[in-house]
C-alpha cells in the first residue's frame, strides 16, 4: 500500500519496525505463558498496543477527515493506549515493590494522571478547542504519565542494586522490564516535552524524534518478550 508506505516513511520505517517488535513479544508471550496476572495484561497491552497502532495509521490513510478529525482521531487513540499502559504498568509497580510506603505514594500519583485524561476526554469535544491545543494537551499527559513512571522505577533499581549481585539480575524478569520502562521514559521525555511545538512549527524534526520515541518502545517490548523467557515469575 503506497499511502502506508508514506506514513511509514515519516517515522523512518521504524512504526513497521514497532509493530513486528510487538508481535513478537506477544508470541513469546503465548509460547512461555505463566498463570499469572501481570502475564495476561502484558499480553493484553502488547495486543491492544498493536491493534491500536495499526488502526491509527490506516485512519491517516483515510480520505474525506478535516485535519481537526484527524487529530481528534489520532489522540484519542493515543490517550486510550497511554492510560491502558500507565495503569497496567502501574499495577506492575505495586506487585513487585513491597515498600508501604511508595505503594500508597503509587495509589496517590494515580490520580491526577486520570483526573488529566478525564478533563481531555471532555475538552477534546469541545468545537472551540483547537487542534494545537489538543496536540499540546495530549503530550501533556505524555509527559505527567513518563515522570510518575520514573519515579517507581528508580526505587525498583535503588532496592535492586543495594541488596542483589549483578550476575543475577539477567535472569530476572522485573530487571527487565522495568529497564525497558525507564530507557521508554528517559528516551521519550525529551521529544514529549517540545513535541507540541515540533508538530506545527518543525515538522522533520518532529517525526526523527518521533522515529526515537517509537524505537524505545520497541526495545520495551523486546525487554518484555525477554522477560517472558525468564523461568521465574514475572514479578520476581
């Protein structure tokens, strides 16, 4: 499909790159499945990211949409998979972190994240807001989403390296996915953080950056098809 292959090119082919990442770690994720909870909403993110992925790019191939549809459109979908992922991710932290403390800290970060995407949901309706300002409220919570992730993920490795020898910790599924989650963080902030302004104002630069924010979350899913393969239980 040439218009496919023109919305791929923006990304410098590395969405496709995505896409397969995701199926394979979908598949090694049937292959090694365990019966536990965190197994079966990571296959259900690595699913949903993939189908929402895919939706999204044949809408953007799709003739007779105002650019403000568009937009509406493709952050919606956006939004959907960021709040599927914080959750998910979130429930991840609370399984293996058995500090009280950040537990309880985990459930109050929680809310403002929501509260945000709420207020989104009703804003993006709304005829007076603008396209500009949907893409600038979307990587808003881009944003809000990646900080409060960073800041578990720091405790994880805090505990990790105080206590555990280096030459276990590859056989460990938690080191692996919580080291995809924060290379996903560190890597996309700095895009996210300009990203509104890139869209409208600096349009390469905007989709290189895009190209590296989508290459980590590749990595991610490639942490995680890792982490299936681990014997231990994914919260170990």
């Amino acid at each position: 499909m040439e218009d496919l292959n023109e919305v791929w090119s923006k990304s410098y082919y590395i969405k496709p790159v995505l896409l397969v990442c995701i199926l394979i770690a979908f598949f090694i994720g049937i292959k090694f499945y365990k019966k536990e909870k965190s197994h079966l909403l990571f296959l259900i993110y690595a699913l949903f990211s993939f189908i929402t992925l895919l939706i999204l790019d044949i809408s953007t191939i799709k003739n007779g949409l105002s650019h403000k549809a568009h937009w509406v459109i493709t952050e919606t979908g956006n939004t959907i998979l960021e709040i599927s992922e914080f959750l998910i991710f979130f429930y991840y932290f609370l399984k293996i972190l058995n500090i009280k403390l950040v537990k309880v800290l985990l459930k109050i970060l929680v809310l403002p994240f929501i509260t945000l995407t709420v207020f989104f949901f009703v804003k993006i309706f709304d005829p007076n807001f603008s396209q500009n300002q949907i893409c600038a409220f979307s990587f808003k919570i881009n944003v809000l989403e990646f900080f409060l992730l960073l800041f578990p993920c720091l405790i994880f490795f805090y505990n990790l390296f105080s206590k555990e020898a280096s030459q276990t910790l590859r056989k460990s599924p938690s080191f692996w996915i919580i080291t995809g989650i924060f290379f996903y963080c560190i890597t996309s902030l700095p895009f996210l953080l300009v990203g509104d302004n890139l869209a409208f104002n600096n349009r390469e630069l905007y989709d290189l950056m895009f190209a590296i924010h989508y290459t980590s979350l590749a990595l991610l899913f490639l942490a995680l098809a890792k982490a299936f393969q681990c014997k231990k239980s994914l919260t170990a």
